[in-house]
C-alpha cells in the first residue's frame, strides 16, 4: 500500500469506464513509470489541442463538423488532464508532512 494507504488513480479507464487505481509503495516500479509515460502523452497531446483549439478558433472558414470534432477531442483531452491533476493532487499531498 502507499504511504498514506492513498490508492493512486492511473490516468487509464478500466472496464465500463470506471477508474483504475495501482497500490504500491515503489514510485519508480513498472507501473509507476507507465502511468508517469501515459500522464506525460496526455498532457503532450492536450497541449498540441489547445493550438489547434486556438487555430481553428481564428479560422473563420472553418466549418461546423471541424468545430465539433475539434470540441470532441478537446472533451477527452480535459477529461484526461482531470484525471492527471486529481492524481497529482493526490501524490503531492501524500508528500506533504504531516502538520500538528
């Protein structure tokens, strides 16, 4: 279990949707680093999104199906970067020392 008996929430879904969590002590195990690897993509790729969010956003000839497309992508984009942030959230605090 985690220091603080905190499950880590992994930036992967697993079946129907629901979350996945890994219990370990070892922040440098295999899973650890595939979560880290997986959370690193997904912020890469929302990133590259908020550009062409920005891009399309400018075009002016840009059409309603490119609009929607684009909303869609940036929906699992955000929902993936929630996911990263709660689970940062959650390491960050585990680190914090304790306050009495």
């Amino acid at each position: 279990m985690t220091a603080s008996d905190e499950l880590r929430l992994l930036p992967w879904s697993g079946p129907e949707g629901k979350p996945c969590y890994l219990s370990t002590d070892d922040r440098g195990g295999y899973m650890s680093r595939l979560a880290d690897n997986v959370e690193a993509v997904q912020l890469g790729t929302a990133a590259e999104l908020l550009d062409e969010a920005l891009e399309t956003l400018d075009d002016e000839g840009a059409g309603r199906e490119d609009v929607r497309r684009l909303a869609q992508e940036l929906t699992g984009a955000l929902r993936d970067v929630l996911r990263v942030a709660t689970s940062r959230g959650h390491l960050l605090a585990e680190d914090e020392p304790p306050s009495f």
